[in-house]
C-alpha cells in the first residue's frame, strides 16, 4: 500500500480542526492536529509533515512566530489559514516563510487544490535536483552586469563584490530573469521555467522570490530599479540598473 502523506494541522478551533481533517483524510491525506503554537514548533520538527497547515490566531505563540521559529529546519511547504482581510497580515505571512495562504471562511476545494499545487511544486524541486546531478546539466558560465556577477556553476551571486545569499528558488529566479535581461516576462512564463511545470493561476511562490530577491538586491526594496514589475505584463531585468 501506498504511504500516505502527512500534514500537520496546527489550529485551535476544534470544529474546523475536525472538518479540515475529515476531509483532507478523505482525499487520502494523514493529517495530524496541533492545538497550541507554543508547542507547535517542537512538533512540527519532531514530526517533519509532508505540508504544514499554519492558523495565524493560535494560543501561546501566534502563527507568524511559529512560522518564522520553523523556516530554517523546517523544509516542507507552509500554508497560512487567515481569517484576515488585511493583505499586510498575509504579505507578512509570506515574507516570514510561508509558501501560500488561504483565507478563511474556507472552501475545501480551494484548499485541496492549494495543497496538491504546494506538494506538486515540492515533487518537481526534486526531480529537478535529480537531473541537474548529472554533468553539463546547467551552463557554467558567468552572468555579468556592472557590479552584479551570477556564478552559474558555483551557484553564487556577488553585487559590489559581496557575497549575496539566496536560496536555491531565488538563484534559479535571478539566472532567468538576468539572461532575459530587458525583456517583459509573464508570471506563467517564469513560474514555468522555474518549477517546470504549468502554472496553476493561485500559486504565489514566484511573487515571494522576487519580493525576497529586491531586498537582497535593491538598495530601496519599496522602490525597486533593477527588478521591476510592469503592471498586467509580468516582471524585467533592467540591464542598466547594476
């Protein structure tokens, strides 16, 4: 028999809790039920779900807290349940961690699909680090522009000759957008290129990379120059910010 995945449901309220479980159980999922964000985080890392389901208004230790106690060791997908209608409340959510959100009152199917597009995003990051193991899988040359120098076969990135840090979706991120340098591309187009699979249309993954790569590369995050979002069109790489 085929193992099923496990999701860890930290929420409070114990009616949804039991809904949320009964249906996610029903798809085939295992899902396990916290109440407390004060003891969330030890249990999340002791048992390391296949997907996290985060509530923000929780006992003891509020979700964004717990969220951002856990991103380091924690390497499975985060998904925020918001009761909120503040979109600040939810940036701050995805800014700390998290990979997505959904607002509450829930719809069980916006949920599921929520869920099988995270878990999705995660199976191709896999396969990808699988094919990219082989030799001369990726180009090795250098990407440079002014002080900016993408390292593509040591998957490093330097600006003003300092070492910038980014995660492995913002690496991959930063090489597209840089080699396609000047150009309008879509969401659904880089979402594409990076997670190598069709863009789904709720997936908010690429919005974080690229909210997270402006403050490691933007002098002024709020104020972006060097990527820049051209409303209904998508993002570019200016080739003359650097």
């Amino acid at each position: 028999m085929e193992e099923r995945l496990r999701i860890l449901l930290v929420e409070d309220d114990q009616r949804l809790a039991g809904l949320i479980r009964d249906y996610l159980q029903m798809q085939g999922f295992e899902v396990l039920i916290e109440e407390r964000g004060d003891t969330a985080c030890r249990r999340i890392l002791k048992e390391n779900p296949d997907l996290l389901i985060l509530d923000l208004m929780l006992p003891g230790k509020g979700g964004h807290a717990v969220c951002q106690s856990v991103r380091a060791k924690y390497h499975g997908p985060i998904l925020i349940l918001t009761a909120c209608e503040d979109d600040m409340e939810q940036v701050v959510g995805l800014e700390l961690g998290a990979d997505d959100y959904v607002k509450k009152p829930i719809e069980p199917r916006v949920l599921l699909a929520r869920i099988r597009a995270l878990l999705r995003r995660v199976e191709n990051d896999i396969n990808q680090k699988k094919s990219t193991a082989t030799p001369h899988s990726e180009p090795s040359e250098d990407i440079n522009f002014g002080g900016l120098r993408i390292c593509r076969s040591s998957h490093t990135v330097f600006l003003d000759n300092e070492l910038i840090e980014l995660t492995t979706t913002e690496f991959k991120l930063l090489c597209f957008l840089a080699a396609n340098a000047g150009r309008a591309l879509e969401r659904e187009m880089i979402f594409s290129a990076i997670r190598g699979i069709d863009y789904d249309g709720l997936d908010r993954s690429i919005d974080i990379a690229v909210s997270r790569l402006r403050k490691k590369l933007e002098v002024d995050p709020s104020v972006p120059k060097r990527i820049k979002t051209l409303w209904g069109q998508g993002y570019v790489f200016v080739k003359d910010a650097w």
